[in-house]
C-alpha cells in the first residue's frame, strides 16, 4: 500500500507533528511505502520530508495563502503523478497548505484526522473572550461572540467555504478523542474516533524525589494554564514543581511563582528523551490547561511511564485519565478544585498498579494504532 502524509509542519515539533513520524515508522514497519509531505516553516519533518512545500508566518501573505497556497497545491500534484498512492492521510492542513492541497489530490481516497479545532474553529482553541469553553457551532457565532472582528470574519467566509469543501470530499474523517468528535458533530461534521500512540519506553525504573514533586510538560502559554497551576502549589506546603517548556509567558511566571514563593524550577524546552528522568523523579504529572484540550498526550506519556496525572474534567485529556485509578480530575479553571487535587495527588506517593500502565501501553501504543489505521486506509481504498 502506498501512503501520502500530509500536514503543516508547524515551527517546533507538537504532538500531531510527532503523531506524523509515528504513522510513518508503523507503517514502514508494516512494509508499506510512505512519503511525507510538509510545509517548510518548521523543521520540513525533522528532515525525514519527501515532498516540501512553501509557507509563511507573515500575516500578510496568510491572508491569501490560507485561501489558496497555489505551492501546497502544485508540490500536492507532483506527489500524486511521481508517488501515485493509494491513500493519503491528512492532518493539520488549514494553516499552511490550505483547502488547494486538498483538492490536489483529485481522485485519490481521503482519511482526515482532526488533532485539533482549526477546521471549525478560526481561533483553534474553542474558548470565548471571557475564557469560557465555546460549545457553538462555527459561522456567525464567531462574530456574534466577539471572538473575530467583523474584517477578520469577512476574510474567513472563503476560507471556512473551502474548508467545508474539502472535508466533504474525505473519504474518512477521524478524531483524536470522543471530546473532539462531539465538537465536529454540532459543526455537522461525522468521524469516528481513533486514539493516538505515545512512544512507550521500557518500563521506567522510578526514583521519586524524596520531597512531593510535581511535573509540568508543555508551552508556557495563557491556554495552558500554568499561572493556575502555581496559584494552586501556593495552598500545597512543602510541595514543589519542575516545568519544562517554553513559551511567551515564561518570565511572568517565573515573577509569579517568586511571588507565591512557590518551590519552581523553570527547565526550558527537552527534547521527549531527555525528559525520562524528570518523569522518572516526579510524583504526578499536572495538566491544567484552560481550554479543553482535542486529546493531550502527555497525560498518557505520563500513564504508560507509571506516573499518574492530574487533568481537567472536560476535554480529551479527561478521557485519558480514570479518577481514583490512573490520576484525578478537577474542575477546568477552577483553582480550589486544582489544590485539591494536587493535595491527594501529592499527600503521598500513588504508584500506579501494573495492570493500569499495562492497559494504557496497548491501547496507545504504535502497533495498535498502525493496526487501526491501516484498516481505516484499506476500506478507503476500496469506497474509493
């Protein structure tokens, strides 16, 4: 079988740009042949892309090319008449190669996975101004909210006509959680939902430190919610926090935490491997993110590694974690029910019994996942 993937490869690599390396060696292990096709703002596949396309970060030249990116396209088309597959599979696509990707790829069968809003969502994070989670179907409520100005929502009516057009013309749509599915549904939009792998390592040797130690892992940003997160350690004496990531908020909350005189340690971004360690050190891992995250797989990283994790009650995050067995929820922005749950989480060390880390290492692992997906690719083929 011969596989197109396709995605915007944003700058830095994320979990759907990790997702897109690990489709692709599960299917080069099943003996498929792959090629990769790629936007060139971010690192073009970590140098593993076939096909590479142009695209920008400049607001201006967005404006058109979100529309219509005639390179995306053109790269799309020669992929199609040299590689000729039998399947493409499509992720992230509305930011850099554009709906006219999409359409490159003419009569060849179409899986598209949803990792994210942006398709029904201009903002992509599905949170009203106030910060509240929007359950509103796209359209005129983007304007009626105040989440678009009136030029932004004029220039996004082409756009978003587009995109609807594109999605039509998918064989298949998937979704990453049951969260993103519903989200999908009240946009009139079907999928079926397909869990994504996480790298699972040999079972970890863990060596908590000896005082109750808290992991963050993610972008130092206002949807993340990590000023949360330490308005929260302040209630939790004698506890303390590593965070590793980066993010335009970093030196407001390092002053924060300063200012709570909160035990904080700012690691900056690592690389996926050199974060054994600090999972090896932790007691639990903590997700407090505002917006309901589309999945959030560093609760599972967490899980399958034998740490369990503390996360929101709405979103995909809320899927992966089962309270009182693999970690505990809290209400989503609530800062009283965060403390409480890093209160349990931290009152003493919960090792995660071996039949929990066991269930989650096969349902996230990559074999499963390649399983799935090429099922999913081989009844495309056949609709054709």
């Amino acid at each position: 079988m011969r596989v197109l993937l396709m995605l915007d490869w944003n700058r830095g690599r994320g979990g759907a740009e990790s997702h897109a390396l690990r489709v692709r060696e599960g299917l080069l292990a099943a003996g498929d042949e792959v090629r990769l096709l790629v936007s060139d703002v971010g690192s073009a596949g970590d140098g593993l892309a076939d096909y590479v396309t142009y695209g920008t970060e400049r607001r201006a030249a967005q404006a058109l090319l979100q529309i219509a990116n005639p390179f995306a396209a053109a790269t799309v088309r020669r992929a199609v008449n040299e590689f000729r597959p039998d399947v493409a599979w499509v992720n992230m696509f509305a930011l850099q190669l554009s709906p006219a990707a999409f359409f490159a790829l003419g009569a060849v069968p179409k899986v598209l996975f949803v990792s994210d809003y942006k398709i029904v969502c201009p903002r992509s994070t599905k949170l009203l101004p106030n910060r509240e989670i929007c359950y509103l179907p796209d359209g005129i409520n983007c304007l009626r909210t105040g989440c678009l100005s009136l030029p932004h929502w004029l220039r996004d009516q082409p756009r978003y006509a587009l995109i609807r057009r594109a999605v039509e013309r998918c064989t298949q749509v998937l979704a990453c959680s049951e969260w993103v599915r519903q989200v999908l549904a009240r946009d009139g939009i079907a999928s079926e939902v397909l869990a994504l792998p996480v790298m699972t390592p040999p079972p970890l040797l863990r060596t908590p430190d000896p005082a109750p130690t808290l992991l963050y892992c993610g972008r130092l940003d206002e949807e993340k919610g990590v000023d949360l997160l330490l308005r929260a350690m302040a209630q939790v004496p004698g506890a303390r926090i590593r965070l590793a990531g980066q993010g335009p908020l970093r030196t407001e909350l390092e002053a924060l935490a300063r200012f709570l005189r909160v035990d904080a340690e700012f690691l900056g971004w690592r690389d996926p491997a050199d974060l054994e360690p600090e999972f090896a050190r932790a007691w639990a891992l903590a997700a407090p993110s505002r917006w309901a995250e589309p999945l959030g797989l560093v609760a599972a990283e967490a899980i399958v590694r034998g740490v369990p994790a503390i996360v929101p009650s709405t979103g995909g995050l809320a899927e992966i974690v089962t309270p009182g067995e693999s970690g505990w929820h809290f209400t989503s922005g609530g800062e009283a029910s965060l403390a409480e749950s890093l209160r349990q989480a931290l009152s003493y060390l919960h090792p995660l019994p071996a039949s929990v880390v066991a269930a989650a290492r096969s349902k996230y692992g990559i074999s499963a996942h390649t399983e799935s997906l090429r099922k999913v690719f081989f009844e495309a083929i056949r609709r054709g």
